[in-house]
C-alpha cells in the first residue's frame, strides 16, 4: 500500500479537536448576588468579562450567557464567574441549562437559524 | 394659576401606557416537548410564530425566548404556546424566568447594554 | 334501551371535576427578592403562607415549591405570590417550571413513588 | 495557660472539615432525556440510584433533587449522573440551580424549619 497518508496517525491536537467537537453541548447560565441591592450591573459586567476572555463561543442575552463547548471547559468556566462574587458577596444563585444533543456542531448558531428557515422568516435576536 | 395645562388629566389611554410602562417586566421562556424526538425545531418553530405575532417585544436566543411586557400578557402569551404544543404531545415542560426591577422600562435593550458601558466593550449577541 | 342513567348527562360540577383532572399539572416555583439582604427568610414564610391557604396540594423542598392543579388556578397563585413580594421590593426573580403529562393525576405523589418502586428502595425527601 | 489542648494545631483531616463546612452550598438538579418517548421513570431510576450512592446529603421531589456539598463533588455527581443518560439518548437537559450563602451549613435540613418557624406551623412536605 503506497497511501503513507492514511496510516500515518493524526496529529494529537487534531484528534482532540475533532473529538471535542462531538462532545460539545450548549449551557445557558446567569449568576445573580442576593442581598447587595437591586442594581447588579457591575458585578455582572465582571462576570462577563470572564466569559469574554475564555475564549469560548458565546452569546448574552438580556437574561443570561449561552456558551457552547466541552462539559469541563464550560463549567470551570461558570465556577470561575460563581466564585468571583461569592469572594464578594453573601449569598449567590447560579442557574446554569445544559442542551446536550448528539452529533449537532454550531449550535450556537445553527438553532436559531434553524427554526427561522422553517418559519420562512427573520425572528428578532 | 394660568397653567390650565397641568390640571388637566391625561387622555386615558396616555395614562395606561405610562401606568402599563411602570408594570413592565422581562420573562425568558423554553418550552421543550418531551417523547416525540430529538428533533423539536418544527414545534419549536410553530411556538415562535405566536411569539412574533403576538407584538410584544422580544428576543429570541438558542436556549430561549425573551419577551417584555406585563405579567397578564406575558403568561397569556406563554399559556397560549405551551397550550399548542400540549394539544399534539403526551408530555410538554415549560420553563419560565421572570426579572421583575421597579421603574426601568425597556430592560430588553437596556440591559445588556448597560453591561458593555460599564466594560467598555461590545459583547457578542 | 333501558339504562337511562347512562344516558343522563353527568352533573356540571362533576363533569367540571373530571376534566380539570385531566389538566392537572406540575409547577415548582420559587421566589427571590434581590437587594434586600440576603437573608429572605421573613418573605418566604409571607409566599408559603398564601400557598398553603390556597387550598391546592403543594410540598415544599429547600429550593422550592411543588403546586398541582390547572394552568389557571396555579398562574394565579403564583402572580398573588409574586405579587406580594413586588410590593415591598426593589426587585424579584421568579422561576417556575411546568411539567404537564396527559393523563396522569396524582403526580405529587405518584412521581417519586413511581421511581421509588423500579428501584425498590425508599430514597430520602 | 495550662490548656496545650488548646493551642495544638487541628489534624489536618479535621481542618480540611471544617473548612468543607463552611464551603458548602445547595443543588437543586434534574435531568431529562428528550426524544425517547413521555415516560421517563427508568432513566430516573438510574439517576437517583447514582445521587443515593454517592453518599452525599439529598431529598428528591416531584420535580428535582437537592443535593449539599461543595462546588467539586456536587458537580462531579450532576456530570456523573448526565453522562450515564446521555451515553444512552439522542438528547438530554440538564438543569442545576446552586443556592451559595456563607457560613450557613446544614441547609438541606435548616431552610424548610427557619421557614415553619417564623410561620408557626409545619408545612406539607
């Protein structure tokens, strides 16, 4: 057999990436911090700025965080964002939904464009 | 006093809208039929029709829908979805988050825009 | 045919009974004031005292409340709860998730009996 | 000062304790498999069957599980417990609430009783 190729192994991060991708789900989270007054805008501006930097997909929404990725990846990333204000606060609640469909990548996208193309129309986002 | 103006009442239709403003609240909601598939996009798509006709504002995400508006025509809004799936499916579970905060109308922009003022930067959405 | 009592419509109020039967679902709930300490103990006791008059069967856990009876009758207890609470606060979270199954009463109970028995073992409540 | 018992140093099991103690916060948790018909009380079973044996301190309802412990073993437990349905489902949600408030242990049991008592009388649990 001349194909070197096929035999030849892929290399390491290739294979895991290509594993993660089938094991990557959707989370939607939302920290809230009881008892520090109605007005948690800051607080919940540092808990974004976490999400921003993992460099994980992401997307907010006026009522929380979708992310998507590996279950370790996202939830380290929510008890980064729980313990930054539990250090800060008395008392938090933490919400998280995890949507863990087989064989789908891109959901972060794909959902939503998915229910628009069999309504035929643009929804608001 | 000259200033007729003040003492006379607002039209009533200008005082319900303000008094209608002060009620105003944001809900998010999914609704996930459960035993007819993985597959849920068609019903999915059949409860964001309702949605979209039904005025209120609102922003859909991949893990649900955001709607303003008051308690009354919000939960009429999602009985009204969640009674179209339950008519085809054995078993229908609905799940609704209410942000109730006095005196802040249009939290459906409002709030994730304040988040960004306060980083400085634009999130993705 | 003799049995004219089949024939015989049944009664309004027993015609009325049976079919909520059938419409009967579940809802957990809970209530959060934001901002006002967090100890929210007092407010709690102020939500659970208006369910347990309501006169529907409920039980409580430490996360929330579990009520069974009709979309309308359940969405009217938790708007006088909720309510309650938007009077005195700056600022309330509520969560409710609905589980409606077709022909299946008794769910507060017959749910954890029902996994109880396949395990064959009484977990802890 | 004649008390050396006093200024020994805790072995360090105990600290680790005491410390966990303090850590400690409450789950609610449910997991249902979507897409593989309306009764789901097997895969429940085998759910509830993993928390029993995880040795940690729980209550089942109607609706979902509390569990207490700290961030790690209860996280480990949820992904445990949605791993085993997820190896046999198309799709699975997984919903968690965490309820972390400082220096206040035994919650699991305290919450239910601080409410009764400030109400006077026992609720339906």
């Amino acid at each position: 057999m001349k194909d070197g190729l096929r035999r030849r192994p892929l290399p390491c991060t290739m294979e895991k990436r290509f594993q993660q991708k089938e094991e990557r789900m959707l989370i939607e989270f939302s920290i809230v911090p009881i008892g520090s007054g109605s007005s948690i805008g800051d607080k919940l501006a540092e808990v974004l700025k976490i999400v921003d930097e993992s460099g994980l997909p992401y997307k907010i929404n006026p009522m929380g965080t979708v992310v998507e990725g590996e279950w370790d990846e996202l939830f380290s990333l929510v008890k980064k964002c729980h313990e930054t204000l539990v250090k800060k606060e008395e008392r938090v609640l933490t919400t998280i939904t995890v949507d863990d469909r087989k064989g789908k990548p891109n959901r972060l996208e794909e959902k939503v464009k998915s229910v628009e193309k069999r309504l035929g129309k643009q929804l608001k986002k």
